[in-house]
C-alpha cells in the first residue's frame, strides 16, 4: 500500500527579483487509491508542487518533506523518482523532437521496470490503450507531443499514465483546453488506471468540471502555497457555487 507524504512543505524559486517563497507549509497524504482533487486559484503554486515532487530543478525547498512509503522523494533524482513510482503529468507537456513516442514509452517502460517490456504484448499493449484513448495509431510513430492539439497532448499524458503504470500520479490540469468529448476520453482514462492499479492520484484543477468525471475522495482548496482548507466532494460542490473569493483577500493579479 503506497503512501506519498508530504510534510510542512516550503518551496522558493530564484527570479531576477529575488528569492521568491511559493510554496508556504504544504501538508497533504495521498495514498494508494485515493483521488484527491487540489483546487486553487491561479498562482497559488499548484504547478509548482506538481514540479517539486517530480524533482524540478529551478525550484528548491527550503524546509519540509516528501516521502513515498517512508523514502525520501527529496533525495531522489528525477529518475529515480520515475522509478520510485511518481508520476507527472504537466500542466504544459513538452515536446521531444526527433523521439517518436513509441520509443520513448519503451525507453521510459525499460527504465521504470529494470527491462524492456515483451516486444509483442508490448506493441498491442500501446495499440489498445491507443484506441481506448481515441487516439489514432498514427501517434506512434509521430515526435512526442510535437505539432500536437492541446488536446491531444493531454490525451497523449493519459497514454504515459495508462503504460507506465506509477504508484502515485499527480495531474497537473489535465482538463484544461479540453473540450467535453475529450475531457469525458481522459477522464476514463485515468478511471481505468485507477481501477486497473489501484493509482493514487493528486488531480490538480482551477475548475470543478472534471470532478463530474473523475470523483474526489477529498478535495482540498490550495491557497497562497498552502492547503487552505480540506472537505470531501462536498467543498468541490461549493467552490462550484462559490469560486475561490472567500479565500482570497486581495483580487487576483492579472496573469
Ligand atoms: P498555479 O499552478 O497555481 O497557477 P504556479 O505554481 O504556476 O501556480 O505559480 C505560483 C507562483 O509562483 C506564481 O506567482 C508564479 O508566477 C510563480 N512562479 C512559478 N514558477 C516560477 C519561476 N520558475 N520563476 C518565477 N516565478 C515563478
Ligand atoms: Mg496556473
Ligand atoms: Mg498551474
């Protein structure tokens, strides 16, 4: 049974300004099973939680800890993260030319497992997650996320998801850009890969529309580098009602 843990969390990344604190004394438990919705207004550092568990190196924390079943995530590289079980799927996905997206998930596959996957079952093992995932076959042998819709590079984070099988997934929105059709294609997605896996996952959204398809078991509301509040579906319901002003002092900056 994996559990992430991540405890008094601080996080500041270096601008041209200055250090700058984002992340201000996170706490949060995410075990296997669960699905944790982290909603929050924009720049209240939910990417850069997602990024300080993958291992990102602009950002660094100062103070507190992550562990997964009982190991400290800190000290890992961002491989041995990927190894460990932890999986990121971006805000952004980022595009790798001149690597097909077939030999990347086997590259990727080979690196988390210790050795390369089966040829065969491993070929119709993408094919069928493919097709589940709506996404042409043709995707295959196309550069990772290069000249993809902001869709389809969601869709092709839930593909990574669905192979690679993590223990703990963090999804940074992967419901933003979607139309209903698409959203509707990565929420199954990573439904089976709950079912499938028993994932944990930490399912980072602005918008409650995703939480129709993917039910939270808790929802906690992120706030100025911290969780500001913790409920059950219910407080997504209200956020719904309510948007995040209560939380929020000052008005937004514009971004
Ligand atoms: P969210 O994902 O909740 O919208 P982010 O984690 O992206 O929030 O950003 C939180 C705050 O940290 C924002 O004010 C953002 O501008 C700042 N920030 C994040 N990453 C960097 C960076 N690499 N350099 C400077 N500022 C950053
Ligand atoms: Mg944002
Ligand atoms: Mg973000």
């Amino acid at each position: 049974m994996s559990v992430l843990e991540i405890r008094d969390l601080h996080v500041t990344v270096e601008t041209e300004q200055g250090t700058k604190p984002i992340l201000n004394g996170v706490d949060l438990t995410i075990r296997e099973g669960e699905i944790h919705a982290i909603m929050g207004p924009n720049g209240s550092g939910k990417s850069t939680l997602a990024y300080t568990i993958a291992g990102h190196p602009k950002y660094k924390v100062t103070s507190g800890t992550i562990t997964l079943d009982g190991e400290d995530v800190l000290a890992m590289t961002v491989d041995a993260r990927a190894r460990a079980g932890l999986f990121l799927a971006m805000q952004y996905p980022v595009e790798i030319p001149g690597v097909t997206n077939q030999n990347f998930l086997r590259t990727a596959k080979t690196a988390i497992e210790g050795e390369a996957p089966a040829i065969r079952g491993w070929v119709k093992e993408v094919r069928e997650t493919m097709t589940k995932l709506r996404m042409d076959t043709s995707f295959a042998e196309r550069n990772v996320n290069e000249g993809f819709s902001g869709g389809e590079k969601k869709r092709n984070e839930i593909l990574q998801l669905e192979l690679l099988k993590p223990k703990i997934a963090v999804l940074d929105e992967t419901d933003s850009g979607l139309d209903v059709d698409a959203l509707k294609v990565v929420s199954e997605g990573v439904n089976r890969a709950k079912e499938n896996t028993g994932l944990g996952i930490m399912l980072i959204t602005h918008y409650t529309r995703i939480l129709r398809y993917i039910k939270p078991d808790f929802v906690h509301v992120f706030v100025a580098g911290r969780v500001a509040e913790e409920g059950g579906p219910e407080l997504a319901d209200r956020l719904e009602d309510e948007g995040y002003d209560r939380y929020t002092e000052t008005p937004e900056p514009a971004v």
